[in-house]
C-alpha cells in the first residue's frame, strides 16, 4: 500500500512538474527520474529556507547531466493518503541511469551537499526507469 502511495505521489509530482514549467524546462526525459525528499531540521527557519533554495537552483543550473528538474514544497493535505510530512521534493531527470551517476560525482552536486547538509534530518531518494509505452 506505501508503495502505491508513494508511486502515485510521484506520478503526479512529475505531471505538475511538466504542466508548470513547460515554457522554461528542456523536453522531459522519461527514461530515468531521480526523486528525493528533504526533512528539515528547523522547517520553519526562513533562512535556511532560502539558503536550500538558492544553492539548490545555482547547483541544478550548472549541472551537466540534470534534463529537467522540479523542485517542490508540500500542499496542505486534504486526503489521508497524502505525506505532507518532507520539507522539499526534489525531481531530476536524466536520459539514462549512467547520466544519473554522473550527476551524483559532479562538483556543482557535491557543492550543494556540503551547502546544506546541515539542514536536514532526513533525506529518502526514489530512483525510477521509465516504464515503455
């Protein structure tokens, strides 16, 4: 059941992704999607809010590898099936699981981790291939 839960959150993180920034995204890749969700430690601190933003947006901007990208923030829940507990989603791109390895080793990546790592309490990552139509 957590599983479906959370595939169906993905499947329309992604869609909102598409429909929302379609003007300023590159033509999104369904051959590989990175997901991650952020706690925060203090979530309600503006300051480290816009310190995640900004090195997260600066990181994303200067990757070589990341296609498209999504960054996110929970809505209020209005049905029992919704988490609202992360602070941030995050979800990339790629246009293959070998691209994603390179994402994960470049220096803008490594950059934002070491930005903002502090923030956090804990990080959950979902990684997916995209299903053949």
């Amino acid at each position: 059941m957590k599983t479906t839960v959370i595939t169906l959150l993905v499947c329309l993180c992604l869609g909102t992704a598409m429909a929302q920034n379609q003007d300023s995204m590159k033509t999104f890749d369904p051959a590989f999607a990175h997901t991650v969700y952020f706690w925060f430690k203090d979530p309600d601190n503006t300051a480290d809010r816009n310190l995640f933003e900004t090195s997260l947006k600066k990181f994303l901007d200067n990757s070589a590898y990341a296609k498209t990208n999504f960054i996110g923030k929970p809505p209020k829940a209005t049905r029992e099936v919704v988490d609202g507990s992360f602070t941030y989603s995050l979800i990339v791109t790629f246009e293959s699981a070998e691209a994603q390895e390179g994402y994960q080793n470049e220096q803008p990546h490594l950059t934002f981790i070491e930005e903002c790592k502090h923030l956090w309490e804990k990080v959950i990552v979902y990684d997916s291939f995209g299903v053949a139509k």
